[in-house]
C-alpha cells in the first residue's frame, strides 16, 4: 500500500502561521523540524548531558484550554532504571507552542525513578495523574494523584496495587468507561533471581485493574492471561485498553510474536476473553490506540511491520497511524507519521484537539550509541483529514 499523497487543507495564511511558530520552536530547542501542514513536527526534546533521556508522557487539557503534557526526564542515566522526574510543559495555543523550561510536576520518591505518566480528565471534572514508581526489578508499582484546582495541587498519591512485584502500566494507558469505571491495563513480571542478583520474568501476564470510586480504592479483574505459547522470550507485555462504541472492550499487548495480541471484554472489564493475534503485524513494541471523538472509529499508532509500508526488521519503524471501522479487526486505512528506515518511534501519547491530534513519542535512531532511541522525544500535530485521505 503506497502513501497517500498530502492534501494542503489550510490556508496559506495559516500554513506560514504554524510553519512560523514550529521552526521559532524546535530553533529554541536546538533541533530542525521537517514541516507539512497536516502532518507537522512542532517540538523535539533533544537529550543533554544533564538530562541524558525524555520520554513517556500524556496530555490533559485544562479548563481554560491549555494543554499540560507531562513526561519522564531522566538526570541520572538513560537506562530504564536510572533516575529520573517527571516534569510538564504547557501550550496555549493548541499544541503549537510550548513552554520551556519544564517544571517538575513529580520529584523523584523511588529508589530508581518514577515515569511513565497517564493524565486523565475524571467525570467529576478532577484530574488524575497516574505513574509508576520503581524501586527495583521486584518492586515497581502504579500510583495515583488527584487534582482539584486544574493541576495546580495534587493529593497524596494512592497505590493501585499494593501486592509485591514488578508491575508495568504503560503512559496514556488508563482510561474511565462511560459508566464511569476506571481501567488501568498491567503487565505483571514475576520476581526471578539470575546469578544471585534480582531480575524479572519478562514472559509477563496481563492482568487489569478496576475502579468504581474514580480511583480511591482498587481491585483485581477475574483472569490474568498469558500468552498460550510457554518457551516465548517475552509472553504478554505493555498492554492498553480502550471502550468501544457498543460499549465492549478492546484490550492489546505487545509480544514478540509479530503480532500485537488482543484481549475482548463485555462485562466492563471485569473478564477478559483469552488472548489472540490481532491484524496488528509489529515488532517487540508497544502500541497505542483510542477512538476518534464523535465517531466509532479506533486510531492505533504502532510500528507496521505487514509489509504495505516499508519497515527495517526488528526495528521500532516506521510509525504509522492506521484507523479501524469494526472494533478492531481490520485496519484498512493508514498513514505513514515517521518512515526513517534507521528510525526509532515509540510510547506515543494520543490527544485530540478540535479537528487535528496531539502526538507525542520517543523518537531517536539505533544507528547512535546508548540507547539513543529512546532519549529523543518529539510532539507532532496532525490533522484527523489527512489521516483519513481526504
């Protein structure tokens, strides 16, 4: 399948008001910035030798319409378990601009580090920030803050899970089911000793937790699944989940299978069918996907390895957006958002604004030493047409 040709839906006007801004910015950060009207890279976070990676965020837009995205900045190390904060930025002018230098939303209060951020906008109009803290690899957990005043104070923050383990939740994961119920999507790894040192099966299972109180008190789904396949190196990892218009649920999980796995559910999460390959070809790399406001239509952001778009093996490219009309099934419709074939994109946050989508992900390359394709990270702003072809 070939990439369709851009179609410029602005006005020329518009077109040299976002080119202006988006090159003022990703100047200001010391990077260059491919530019296109539908499709528009508008800020780079490079790394620097005081904050060596930034990465895995989401976004909430507040009540008087600025959008705060909040995101891990590691200062001890690029490595998962180095230290690391997370801080936020703002933009008022819907996601065009942002401010800079960012402010430390969440110190530091684990032993490693605390990342992976979800922001969520409750019914009762509360803001609920979501992220892990890790102590070790048997010890890594999910929490959450709550906020009142549009971001301005938090609560004290309130364990998901209080068992011991290594609990993985993914940025931009949790979400509320229109029932109003909250489901936070977990990857469990049980603790293992390797050489005497501490370690974590990475065959995890996943296993989902629910909330009926907006997210004070919380508890286990029935069934934890597994991937059916036992001598598989990773099993189920990195899972998500989203509400679909009948009201059923969709769960994923990434594995090294060559296929996202997916999970269905129609009792609000409370079970989950066994898991089974989706149409979803990808390598060992998470994928994000959440429904299109206003229509039924699922919007998955993943790295396609399917073949209809050109892709390096076993590498985290290209991303591409591909739209889905049947829950799920198929993804008949798809976009090409990066395609550098030594590219690196991944841990995307979603977030819609009128008629474009915020994008946000890890986007380096592999061809640079030290884990460089996690420590860059790019927001991109693209137009719900294009994605359609229209």
């Amino acid at each position: 399948m070939e990439v369709l040709p851009v179609r410029y839906q602005n006005t020329i006007a518009r077109f040299l008001l976002l080119v202006f801004c988006s090159v003022a910015l990703c100047k200001a950060h010391g990077s260059a910035c491919a530019q296109d009207s539908d499709n528009m890279l508008l800020l780079r976070i490079d790394p620097t030798p005081g904050f060596p990676r930034n990465s895995e965020g989401a976004f909430v837009t507040l009540k008087d319409g600025v959008i705060m995205y909040a995101y891990t900045q590691f200062y001890g190390g690029s490595d998962d378990h180095s230290q690391a904060r997370i801080v936020s930025i703002e933009s008022r002018d819907g996601g065009l601009t942002w401010s800079d230098p960012p402010v430390v939303l969440v110190e530091n209060i684990g032993e490693q580090n605390v990342m992976s951020v979800s922001l969520l906008r409750l019914q009762s109009g509360r803001i609920a920030l979501f992220y892990l803290i890790k102590n070790s690899l048997h010890d890594l957990k999910p929490v959450v803050q709550f906020s009142g005043d549009e971001a301005k104070t938090w609560t004290e923050a309130v364990p998901i899970i209080t068992a011991y383990g290594y609990f993985v939740m993914n940025n931009d994961r949790v979400i509320q089911l229109e029932s109003g119920r909250l489901i936070a999507p977990v990857a469990f790894h049980r603790p293992i000793y390797r050489d005497g040192e501490q370690s974590a099966d990475w065959r995890g299972v996943a296993i989902w937790y629910l909330s009926d109180d907006e997210g004070r008190t919380w508890y286990e789904s029935d069934y934890w699944w597994a991937l059916p396949v036992p001598d598989l190196d990773t099993g189920i990892q990195e899972p998500g989940v989203v509400e679909l218009a009948d009201g059923s649920i969709f769960s994923w999980a990434r594995t090294n299978t060559c296929f996202q796995y997916g999970f269905r559910s129609i009792d609000q999460g409370k079970s989950f069918s066994p898991p089974e390959p989706t149409s979803l070809v990808s390598p060992v790399s998470p994928a994000s996907i959440k429904r299109i406001p206003g229509t039924p239509d699922l919007l998955a952001v993943y790295n396609d390895h399917s073949g209809r778009f050109p892709f390096t093996e076993k590498q985290r490219t290209p991303l591409i957006a591909a739209i889905s009309k049947d829950g799920g099934k198929t993804w008949p419709i798809a976009r090409v958002i990066e395609g550098d074939p030594d590219g690196h994109y991944c841990y995307t946050a979603i977030h819609f604004v009128g008629d474009h989508l915020l994008l946000a992900y890890c986007a380096g390359f592999l061809s640079k030493k030290d884990m460089y394709g996690l420590n860059p990270h790019s927001i991109r702003r693209v137009s719900i047409d294009w994605l359609y072809g229209k």
